[in-house]
C-alpha cells in the first residue's frame, strides 16, 4: 500500500514543487499555490471511484464486493484501501480505467488547459491523467497482458503486446505537455 501511494504521490509533488518554483519567479498570487495543491490531492486519487462503481454497481455479487460495501457502510477505509490494493488486478472492466475513457479525458484535459487559468481544475485534470498513466505503467512492468486486457476490455481488437510501449510513451509525452502548460 505504502510503494502505491508513493508512486502516484511523488510525481504529483515533484510537479508541485517545480511549478511553485516557476511561480515564484512569476510573482503569481499564492491562493494559486493553495488550488495547485487542493487539484494534485483530489485528482490523484479521484479515479480509483472506478472500483467503488465496480464493486457496488458492475459486480455487486461478488465477495469482494460484499466486503468493499460493509466497509464503505462503516467508514472503515482503511479497509477498504487493503481491499483495493488486493483486488485492484482482477478489475477488468472498469469505466474510467479505459482506453477510450483515456482518450476522452486527454481531449477533454486540452480544451480546459488550453481555454481556462483555473489552476484547480487544470491540476485536477493533470492529476487524474497521472494517476491513469502510473497505473499503466505499475501494470505494464507487472505484466502487460493484465494491462491490455483492463485497458482494452470489452473490445475485440487490442494494441499487441509490444505496442503498449508506445501507447505509454503517447500518453507519457501527453502529460509532459499538459504539466509544461499548467506550469507556464
């Protein structure tokens, strides 16, 4: 638990660091600095609702469904961020988890960051399109077949094997744009 919320909590807080180091520079107004971080922290953990609406809307009948609602019933999320880190593999057809959810949200993420100067939404989107693209990465290094089939579900044709890597350095490249944009 502890390697998963590093991975997706230290890129979001190197990109804070280096974007108030810009802005320092800029003079800009510190209540930016303060929606830069409230955007980072909710975006960065606002796309694992997709396994809350698999365990309580798309697979309700399984075990680990069961457990998931009697801790989200009690409070108990430390519960059911263990569940989480246990089950999170066998999440196969998630919403948000998606190729195509992807490309909408990367479509969506440029027209806000290129027609807004809301630094909230702009770092909630960017912290969203992290989270989606460690995710992949975390899945790929552990077996890239888990991650075309969770990324590909519910589609006859998928990328091959080998050109997960590019679909990856796609949306590595994409995020490095939208990071550059919201920086600057």
């Amino acid at each position: 638990m502890k390697s998963d919320f590093k991975s997706h909590i230290i890129p979001l807080f190197v990109i804070y660091f280096a974007t108030s180091l810009v802005w320092i520079f800029q003079k800009t107004n510190y209540l930016n600095y303060i929606y830069l971080l409230l955007g980072l922290s909710l975006g960065s953990y606002l796309l694992d609702i997709d396994h809350l609406i698999y365990w309580l809307y798309l697979k309700p009948n399984l075990e680990e469904s069961r457990l998931a609602g009697i801790a989200w019933k009690k409070g108990d999320w430390r519960s059911l961020l263990k569940l989480l880190k246990i089950t999170e593999s066998q999440h196969l057809s998630l919403i948000f988890h998606h190729y195509f959810s992807q490309v909408i949200l990367t479509i969506f993420s440029f027209f806000i960051f290129t027609s807004t100067s809301n630094i909230f939404i702009k770092s909630l989107l960017l912290a969203i399109n992290i989270h989606l693209l460690i995710d992949e990465i975390i899945s790929f290094k552990n077996n890239p077949k888990i991650l075309q089939q969770w990324l590909f579900a519910r589609e006859s044709k998928q990328f091959a094997l080998p050109s997960l890597k590019y679909y990856l350095h796609f949306f590595t490249v994409i995020c490095l744009i939208l990071t550059l944009i919201l920086i600057f």
